[in-house]
C-alpha cells in the first residue's frame, strides 16, 4: 500500500487522477503484492491460488482498471492484526473498511457510542504507536487471523439485512465468504458462515409486507422463500459439518436450516442452542435460547430464562420479553416491554411493528 500511494503520487500530478483512485490504488498494491509473491514464493503455488480466485463471478467492473474479486478481502485480513484485540480488529475494519459509522458499530457490538469511538481511538493509537505494518499476511497467518475476518463479514451481511434491508451488503458479504471457502476449505467456520448467510438471504423476500411492514418468520410465505439459496446453504453446512470442528457459525446454520423445514422442531433447536450457548456463550445467545425453549415449553418457561439477562439496552430483548407476556395475557407488563423496545429501536420497520403490538395489548 505504501507503494502503491508513493506511485500515486509520483504519477497522478503528471498524468491526472484516475476515474476511480480507490480501485487504482487497490489494484497497483496488488500487483505490488504479487511481485513480491511471485519473488518470493513458487509460481506453481501461488498460479493455482489466482486460478481459484479467477473462476469466481465479479460484478464488479471498471472503466480504468481490471480487478481480482479478493481485494477487498486481503484488506479486511490486514486489518485484523493480531496484535490488536478481535473486537478492535472488527470494529476498526468494520469503520474502515465496510462503510459503517461508529453509532452502527455500536449497535452491532451493544455497546454506547461513546465508548465504541473510544475503542476506535484506542486501536488506532496502538496501530501508531507499535508501528504495527498495513500489509496482506503471509498464508501461514491468515488462520489466526480468520475469526476476525468472519465477524467482519457477518457484520456487514448483519448491517445488509436489516431492516431497513441494504441487499448489496448480503452479497458483497456472500461473496466473501465464498472466496474465504476456496481459499480456506478446510476452514469448517468458513463454510458454516456461508451456510448461515445464504440461509438467512433466501427469506429475504418474505421478511418484509408490500407495504414496508415487518413479517415475523412464522408468518412469512414460503414460497418467496428462495430454495436455490437454501439448498446451496445446505450443502455449504454439510461441507463443513464434514470437517469435524463444531463451531458457532455452523451451529447458528444449522439453527437456520432447521427454521427452513416444514415444520419447526423446537426441543431439537433448544438443543442446538444448548449447544451454541457452550460453544459460544453470550447473553444474545441465551436470549434466543429463551426464547426456543418458550416454544418448546411454554412462554413461563421462557421468561424465566430471560430474567436476569443484562440486556436492558437491547430491543429485542424488550421485544421477545413483550411477545411472552403477550402470550400470557400479561398486558400490562407486556405494554411497558413494547414501550422500552420502541424507545431502543431506530428501524422504522420495527417501530411500526411494536406499536401495532402495543396498540393490541393496551385495548381495554
């Protein structure tokens, strides 16, 4: 990269700055790179690595310059610099890298913003200070590094799927996690992040009315369900079931798969969130985990696992904990959840969903 800027600015006085400088930067780095690769490393290993890389789609074409669909990938892994923690890693690539503004990294870690702008502070001045490099990793980095880089891209699939729903974020984020797959295939969470990504994008269609308004998953009608995406996602969760290394995306695909069948089996997605919450532990997993075991058991029977959650400035805690007490004819208490979910939410497709809950629940 700092190649790539000296050029830049040797050139660009000289002949004008390029109709893209972000892509031209991207690329004359790259090509820097493989220089040193090809100088440093075999042509057989590394020709079959861009032959993989070249089979796959790119929509992204430019007038000026002809790119390889991993540029923005290789970023995101030298973003996550392991000298740096996973949630500064994240956050930072997340502001760097994928768009997203400090309130939205916030809302993703559950976190206030002031506190997440100081995290960013932090990171960067460790960056400075240690004199950390801005560079693509040698392969034999890359899988310490790989959590990281798939929080980074789940966030982004995350910030996509909204609502409100940004559709290009989902497939900028699927596209990624396909590369990471041939790339990385024997990565199991790798594909499991696929699976889990291709299996939440086939409903998208259904998630929202005609009219903007939220549809909750039992109420969605399957056949705009996309059965392309569900198959692909299954056979992606198959693929890394297969490598034998359970993993917290490959447990949350295969809750997403089992949401896909006909019928919802919920003691056997108590089960798997059993297992997640041992995997994974977290007070949103233990959340859904309360909220599979109310369908399974009985809304009391859920209540009872949410009480105590320190969750108070999450939404959808307020919100799952207002469906239950809904469900028990606990209308009061339900209107006061409905109430602290929709002074916590921003999306409009939510607020309109929460007041019509509670325009229900405060009847007379």
């Amino acid at each position: 990269m700092q190649d790539a800027f000296a050029t830049a600015l040797e050139r660009w006085p000289r002949d004008g700055e390029p109709d893209n400088p972000g892509a031209w930067i991207l690329t004359a780095a790259r090509n820097r790179a493989l220089d040193r690769i090809r100088r440093d490393r075999t042509l057989r290993q590394k020709t079959e690595l861009l032959r993989r890389l070249a089979e796959l789609p790119s929509d992204e074409e430019d007038d000026a310059v002809s790119s390889i669909p991993d540029e923005r990938l290789s970023l995101i892994f030298t973003c996550c610099h392991p000298a740096l923690s996973t949630d500064a890693q994240v956050a930072l690539t997340l502001r760097t890298l994928g768009g997203l503004t400090t309130p939205e990294i916030a809302a993703a870690f559950l976190v206030p913003e002031p506190t997440m702008a100081q995290r960013l502070v932090r990171a960067k001045r460790k960056i400075r200070d240690a004199g950390i490099p801005f560079r693509v990793p040698p392969d034999e980095a890359l899988p310490a590094r790989l959590q990281a880089v798939l929080a980074v891209v789940y966030l982004v699939f995350n910030e996509g799927y909204g609502p409100p729903v940004r559709h290009d974020l989902c497939v900028e984020a699927i596209r990624l996690a396909r590369i990471l797959t041939r790339l990385m295939p024997d990565e199991p969470e790798a594909h499991g992040l696929e699976a889990l990504m291709l299996l939440q994008d086939s409903r998208r269609d259904a998630r929202l009315a005609d009219d903007g308004s939220l549809v909750l998953l039992a109420d969605q009608d399957r056949r705009l369900w996309d059965l392309d995406e569900i198959a692909a996602g299954r056979t992606a969760l198959t693929r890394a079931l297969q490598l034998r290394r359970i993993g917290s995306y490959q447990l949350q695909a295969a809750i997403a798969a089992a949401h896909a069948e006909d019928e919802t089996d919920w003691p056997a997605l108590t089960r798997l969130y059993d297992e997640l919450s041992r995997v994974s532990p977290s007070p949103v997993v233990e959340l859904n985990r309360a909220v599979a075991v109310a369908m399974a058991e009985g809304p009391d029977a859920g209540l009872a696992l949410m009480d105590g959650l320190s969750l108070d400035d999450y939404h959808l805690y307020h919100a799952a904990r207002a469906d239950l007490l809904r469900r028990l004819d606990r209308h009061d208490e339900a209107g006061d959840a409905y109430r602290r979910a929709l002074a916590l939410t921003t999306s409009e497709p939510e607020r309109e969903f929460l007041a019509r809950r509670l325009d229900e629940v405060s009847r007379p």
